[in-house]
C-alpha cells in the first residue's frame, strides 16, 4: 500500500488475509514505547488516524459474523426513539492502542482526541440551545470516557456535562482478562485465521495490553498466575512480564501503568455505572508446565464474564469516598452498580493508516 495515501487498515478484518496482508497489518498496527519522552509512538513510516470522528455511524464490531455486536445495537435503539446523528447523537471514536493518560504523564494521541471531544461536546452543546451533554462509554471507552472527564476543567464540565454514563467500563483497578490477554495473546485483535498467538506480539506493543493489569491496592498478594516453580500476584507484574518474555514492557508497566491505579480524580458529575455479576469470570491461570504459549487452566469467580467483580466493587468505593459528591436518592446523581448481564468488548473505531 506504500504511496497510495490512506487506506482502512482495519476497517474489514477478512481482507487482511484474502490479500496476504497479515505481516503488514502486524507491523503498520504496532506500536513503539519512547522512554525518551515516555510516550507511545506508531513504527516508523506510518502514519494513522481514526476516520469518522463525530459520527456514530462507524461504530461496529469487525467480526462480520456478529454485526450486533459493540455499540451498533445500542446507536440503532437510539435512533429508534428519536436520536439523530450529527444532530442529537455524536460519536467520538478513539485509537484503542493508546490509553487515556493521568495528570503528569505526556499522551500526544490522548491530548489531540481530548481537545477535539471538547470542542464536539460544545458544538453539540450548542446545537442544541446550550443543553448539557450526556457522555457514554461502553468497555474500553468507558475508561476513556471517565478519563476525558476527569481531564476537563471543573468549570467546563460542570457548563457541558450532564451525566456520565459507563457500562461494562474497564477500569484503572484492573481486571484478568488484560493479564490473560498480555500473557497468552488475544482475540481482540480480530483477523480471521490468524492466532492470538500470532497477534500477540503486536498486542504486546499497545499502551492498552498494559492499561489494565490487576492492581495491587485490590487484588493484593493473592495468586493471580500460577506455575509450578512460582505463583504471581499484582505485585509481581514486573517479574511475570519478564517470565513471559516481554520484559521490555517493565519500563512502560513502571512509568505508564502503574501511575494510573495510585491517582484516583473524581468526575465530579453524576455519574451512573452499569456492570453486571453472576457470570463466571477468570480470576486466576495456572500453567503447570511454565509454558505460556500454551492455553491455561482458568479459575473462575465473580464477574460480568470479563471484568471482575471485585475491580467494580473497588470502583463504587471510590466513587462513593468523593466527598464532593452529591448525595441523592436519584438515580441520575449517584453511583448505581445495577445488576445486568452484559458482554464487553473493545468499544472502538477503525483505524486508517498509510506508509
């Protein structure tokens, strides 16, 4: 594709390999950590930008096989009351590489996309004769959607945001299904035919493989991964990066990572979080023979199937400790941990690239 401008570098899955095109597909996604800067960056040569920005008509899912799947089923229900895009309804798609940074930390991708969501939510605002904006993010997004709220001035956000609204949101207190995902490959990067074995490496390279590792404030000095000659928990990460051999991931884990579970900021929004429970989820991987590549036994506990239920739990406590938090008995103004089953999933858009 070299000299042919932009083009979807993922925006159909299944052509990646009817075109031959994995090898490039797993570099151009890649990305490289600059100690220097402490920042992420994409490999030399490649340049990438996530189209449709405004819009929600690009949200989707890639698997083709599951077109109701991620936020379409969610636009389409909003649309059927009376939502119009562009109008009432706007999207703020992300690049799902890169994590949403804390105060201190440099984001370059993060500080482009928070400026232009504020200068949407004002657009949108004023659109609609100066009413407040009602932000929603689903999985993933629900982690970036709290964290551009926390970024935004009190004062902006008291003017343009009316509610805060997460479901099924990733969380800096992190969850098993990142560690899983970091260890053994993942199949968020969805090409069909290729092994998460395959994509891992480039998985690996994201700023997000990392974003949501088990913290230690809650999941402790409890056994998170299990092998014959050594368990460990969420104050062994650096070691298990280092066993798993990604141990040029320690630095980034030390320096990106790890300030996201110490800085605890309230949105100071009303805000209202919807998780669901009862379903199993993993909660620790034993690999007896210390042979990652291979698939784990997996533990089961509580959760909606992929984050923890002790991550949402720790959550609402924080949420709840805000002591400039209103107080009410509506749900509209205060933290409701509701319930309902639900299915996460990597809540963003497709991406562009070009060499």
């Amino acid at each position: 594709m070299k000299g042919k401008g932009w083009f979807g570098l993922w925006e159909n899955a299944s052509d990646v390999l009817a075109h031959d095109y994995l090898d490039c597909f797993k570099e151009q996604m890649s990305l490289v950590y600059d100690p220097a800067i402490n920042d992420y960056r994409n490999v030399p040569g490649v340049e990438t930008r996530v189209p449709n920005f405004g819009s929600a008509t690009g949200f989707a899912d890639k698997k083709p096989q599951h077109p109701e799947w991620c936020l379409a089923v969610i636009r389409e229900a909003l649309e059927s009351v009376g939502y119009r895009d562009g109008d009432t309804l706007f999207g703020a798609p992300y690049d799902l590489r890169h994590a949403p940074p804390v105060p201190g930390q440099q984001s370059e991708v993060f500080s482009a996309y928070f400026e232009q969501t504020a200068r949407l939510m004002e657009e949108a605002s004023r659109k609609n004769h100066g009413r407040k904006v009602i932000v929603f993010g689903h999985s993933y997004g629900g982690m970036v959607a709290l964290e551009f709220v926390r970024s935004t001035p009190p004062a902006w956000r008291r003017k343009h945001v009316k509610h805060l609204l997460l479901v099924a949101p990733t969380l800096p207190e992190g969850f098993m299904g990142a560690l899983s995902n970091l260890v053994s490959g993942t199949d968020m990067l969805y090409v069909p035919g290729a092994s998460p074995l395959s994509l891992r490496p480039t998985w690996r390279s994201f700023e997000t493989a990392l974003a949501n590792l088990p913290s230690r404030a809650v999941f402790g000095r409890r056994p998170l991964v299990v092998t014959a000659r050594r368990n460990y928990s969420a104050d062994d990460v650096e070691d298990l990066l280092a066993a798993i051999g990604y141990a040029g991931g320690v630095e980034p884990f030390r320096r990106r990572a790890l300030p996201k579970t110490w800085s605890f900021r309230p949105p100071m929004v009303p805000v209202t979080c919807i998780n669901g429970v009862g379903n199993r989820t993993p909660r620790q991987l034993v690999f007896w023979e210390g042979d990652f590549d291979a698939d784990p036994e997996v533990v089961y506990g509580d959760g909606d199937g992929t984050i923890n239920s002790i991550s949402m739990l720790a959550f609402d406590e924080e949420m709840r400790r805000d002591p400039d938090r209103k107080r009410s008995s509506s749900p509209s103004s205060s933290m409701a941990l509701s319930t309902v089953t639900l299915s996460p999933s990597m809540g963003a858009n497709q991406g562009h690239a070009r060499n």
